[in-house]
C-alpha cells in the first residue's frame, strides 16, 4: 500500500467513526488537548481512530496530533494530523470540517504528501511534492491575473482577530470566514478565493502547524505562495508550542493588495506636530514642508500658529501618517492622541525613537513619499484602576509614590500568582519599547521589539534581592498598594493618575498599537548607536 492509499485508509476510517457518534453528543467536552484547547468528543473519537490505525497496520510514522500531541513511534517521519479540523462547525452542524493529514521530516518546508477531506461532502485533495495538487482526481490551479479591485478574500475574523483583519475585510469586494483553515487555504489553492489572510493580535489564537500541514503543500502544488506579515517565507516546525500569523495567496499583487504596499507611492495626508520648545522648530517644519510639496499636510494647532497657518487639535487629526519634530517624548505624547504611522525627526536628545536627524529631513521625507520604509508595530499596556482604563503607554507605565522619599510597601501579582513582595519608591511595568528607557536606567534588560514580553522592575527597591522580571506580553500583572498612603500611575511621564492607598492597578496588552515608520530597522545598531555613546 502506498503512503497515500494509507493516508486515503485512515480517512476512510474517522469518517465511518464519526458518522456513529450520536447527535447532540459531537460537542461533549472530554478535557483539555495537547494544544490547550478544550477536547470535544468527535475530536477524541476520530484521534483515536488515527491512532488505532497507525497502531494495528504497524504503519511507520512518528504521529503529531492536536489532542495527544507528539507520539515518538521511532520513525524517521511524522504524520502531523489535525483529526478535525473546523470542530466547532462540526458540532454545529456546518458542513466545512475536515481531516488534514500531511507526513514530512520536522517542518513545513519538507513536508511532501498531504491529504485532505471534507467529512461531510467526501471531496478529498491530495498532493505530493512536485507532482501537483488534485480535488477528486481533477488539477488544482490559484487564481491568475486576478484583478484586485475584485478580490474575494478569507479572512479569520474571529475574537482575537488583528484590526487590520476588519479594516481589511472592508477594502476588498467581497470576504468570508468560514472557520476552518484547511478549507479556507485549499479554496485559495483551487482558484475560488485569492487569499487567505491569518492575523491574530493574541499569539495564543495564531495558526498551529496542525491546522494547516496539509493545505500547506495543496497550495503550494496548486501554484500558490504563503508568506508571513513581515513578507517572508512561510515554514513553521512540527511542534505544538509554535504559533504564527500568515497570508496564503495566488499570486504576489495580491499579497502588496493586503499588506497596503501598492499604496505606498500614492498621495498621503501628513500630519505635522513639533516641540515648540526647541530652538529652530520653525525652521525645521518649514523644510519638512518644503519637502512635502505637493502633498496635503495638516498642521497640530502649537506649530499652525507658529507659522501662522491653520491647525488641528491633535486628536482631531485624520492622517495617514503622523511627522514629530522633537525627541521621544514628542513621539510619546502625539501617540498618546494620535494612532496613525508616525515617523520622528529627532531634534531633542538622545531621541532614541525618532528615525530621521534633522539634518537628513529632505532626504528622510524623499524616502517617505516614495514608500522607502518599514512599518513595525509595537505593543502598548493599558492601566485599569478601579473598573477604568486610564491610558495606553508605548513605554511603559509607572506606579509610584505621590510623596517625595517616602517609600511604599507593594505586592505584584503576574496572572494573581504572587510575583514578589516589596517596599520600593515603585514599580514600572514596560514594554520592549520602553526597555530602552526608564527601565534601563533601573539596570532591566533591554528587549529586542520582536520579544512578546513586558518587563516588571522596582524602583530603588529596599529588598537587594529584587530583581526585574520579564513576563509574557499576555500576562496579567497586578500591583497592589498595601499601606493606606497615595501612589501616582504615570503613563510614559505624560499623563498621571492619583491611587489610593491600599488600592490596585492592574497592567496588561492593550488592544491598540503603535505604528513606527523604519528606514532604519537595525534595532542592536540603533541601540550601539543611540544609547552606548549616549551621555
């Protein structure tokens, strides 16, 4: 039997298993899967068919499951089975469930059969490395020459999805969600959509290679591509822990479409705020606007009336992309308003955020205008005292006391397990971002921006022994002000809260973002440059 008809066997196999499950009892949760997802009874049963079949026709598979995760059977090759994919369609009667089965070496990239099935149309699509994708013995083939006036993309917009998902699904002409990876991947593969756009804004809610083993080389075969958000090329290990947004796509237009990069050269709306403060700030906007000739440009009241323009309150500002003359704290404060791509002028100090020196303004806005340029997106933390979200923070956030030289006495809890117990002038909790910043100067580590951690540190802590604590960006953290005397929350140094004491203020993700423009995305030469040297 060739590895096909076996994989064609095992399929055979769940479908007769399941269609024995009585209704009402597909959904009967049976505990938690490998994947730390909850395990419904059709997952179980067509899992346990798997492996029963593997077991009795001593078939010579390693086995990669979403329920048992990793069964080592001494084989040099893994099956990566995701039993049913698309439960909750199941259990609810939606007819886009299937069994994805794909057999490679450790990765995606080696994966060279695959199997997929529709468990209630029957349609199966096979592949085999080099050889093409099939759909009931019938080639598959990606759309071509599509027009992207005209897309029709599926897109996950389920709870966690990324906002860019929404805004997304309202540019193109038409979009689904169908909640099945598999399927919604193979609908790319046979010409039906031109995209597959995974983007989730909690790594916990990404893609498992589970999900899309199989469809991953149906796509491929069929002639289509796949790429991570950042336009790399798509491959992920045969491991559980490891989670990933992507878009899989027919053809690479379509891919610039999603990712606005066919935009890029087209005309913006600029927006230009300053830290009137700084000595020639006039001078330095008037070459920024110089630059922008021909551009529309919208002015933040202080500098209008500076130049005896008009202006607009800052966080009535609608641009596509914000410009700061200043240093951090300009980004920092414009930010707090304003959540459109900003790129920073350093004209401060150390300016560690800014990415153009003044000197290079025409030739960092020639760059800007022509779409030369990264965007990377940050990940802010938002305070909630007392049921109320009080700010987002790029940096960090920072719980101090509201009395000069008067420490306080602190309890941090990360996700309510009790962290560390101190008394301290405070606390800080920062981002990667903020890493570079307040928290440094405390001796915390510095963070690359691609780390999803936010770093706890106390602030001239009484205790030797307290040391900062890196945390997942998803955590919970929770100070707690134990004495009945008064703190201050300050968020990034630009806004401040009152806490009263024996009260508590709970930090975690915020669901917003900040949006840098980069021309230069070498973060460790940023960080030699920018801070060894630094006074």
């Amino acid at each position: 039997m060739t590895l096909m008809e076996t994989l064609r066997a095992i399929a055979d196999a769940v479908e007769d298993a399941i269609s024995k499950i009585p209704d009402g009892e597909r959904g009967s949760p049976l505990g938690m899967g490998a994947d730390g997802t909850t395990t419904s009874q059709i997952d179980k049963i067509a899992e346990n068919t798997v492996l029963d079949y593997i077991v009795r026709n001593n078939v010579p598979l390693n086995i990669l499951s979403e329920e048992i995760g990793f069964v080592d059977n001494g084989a040099s090759e893994t099956l990566v089975l995701d039993p049913i994919d698309g439960t909750s369609n199941a259990i609810a009667g939606v007819p886009m469930f299937t069994i994805s089965m794909a057999v490679g070496k450790d990765r995606l990239s080696n994966i060279h059969t695959a199997l997929l099935r529709n468990l209630v149309t029957e349609d199966e699509m096979v592949a085999e490395k080099g050889k093409g994708a099939f759909k009931n013995g019938v080639p598959m083939h990606v759309a071509s020459n599509v027009d992207v006036r005209e897309l029709c993309l599926l897109i996950y917009l389920g709870k966690s999805a990324h906002p860019d998902s929404f805004a997304l699904a309202k540019r193109v002409s038409s979009s689904r969600s169908y909640g099945c990876a598999s399927l919604e991947m193979e609908l790319v593969a046979e010409g039906k959509a031109e995209a597959y756009y995974m983007n989730s804004e909690k790594y916990s809610r990404e893609i498992r290679v589970v999900d899309i083993a199989a469809s991953y080389l149906l796509l491929k075969e069929a002639g289509g591509e796949i790429l991570d958000l950042e336009g790399k090329p798509f491959d992920m290990p045969f491991d559980l822990e490891i989670r990933s947004n992507f878009i899989a796509f027919c053809e690479r237009k379509v891919y610039d479409f999603i990712m606005k990069k066919e935009s890029r050269t087209e005309k913006h709306v600029y927006g230009i705020c300053a830290n009137m403060n700084i000595s020639n700030v006039v001078d330095y906007a008037n070459r920024v606007i110089k630059a922008l000739s021909g551009q529309e440009i919208v002015l933040e009241e202080d500098i209008a009336k500076a130049l005896n323009r008009p202006g607009t309150p800052l966080g009535d500002m609608e641009v596509d992309i914000m410009i700061t003359i200043g240093g951090d704290g300009t980004i920092l404060r414009t930010l707090m308003k304003n959540d459109a791509p900003l790129v920073g002028i350093n004209a401060g100090g150390v300016g560690f955020l800014a990415d153009v020196d003044v000197e290079d303004i025409e030739e960092g806005i020639k760059r800007l205008v022509s779409g030369d340029y990264t965007i990377e997106e940050r990940t802010r933390v938002v305070a909630r005292c007392n049921s109320e979200d009080l700010a987002d923070a790029v940096n960090e956030v920072v719980v101090h006391t509201d009395t000069i030289a008067k420490i306080r006495h602190f309890k941090v809890y990360v996700d309510d397990h009790l962290m560390t117990e101190v008394r301290a002038d405070g606390i800080i909790v920062s981002t990667p971002t903020g890493s570079t910043c307040y928290a440094m100067s405390l001796g915390a580590p510095i963070i690359d921006p691609k780390v999803n951690g936010m770093v706890i540190v106390p602030m001239a802590a009484y205790k030797f022994a307290s040391r900062p604590f890196v945390v997942p960006i998803g955590a919970k953290v929770t100070i707690e002000s134990i004495t009945d005397r008064g703190c201050l929350i300050v968020a990034d140094g630009q806004e401040e809260f009152p806490m009263e004491g024996k009260s508590s203020v709970t930090i975690m993700a915020s669901g917003r973002k900040s949006r840098f423009i980069m021309f230069n995305t070498d973060f460790y030469r940023r960080v030699r440059e920018k801070l060894v040297n630094a006074i």
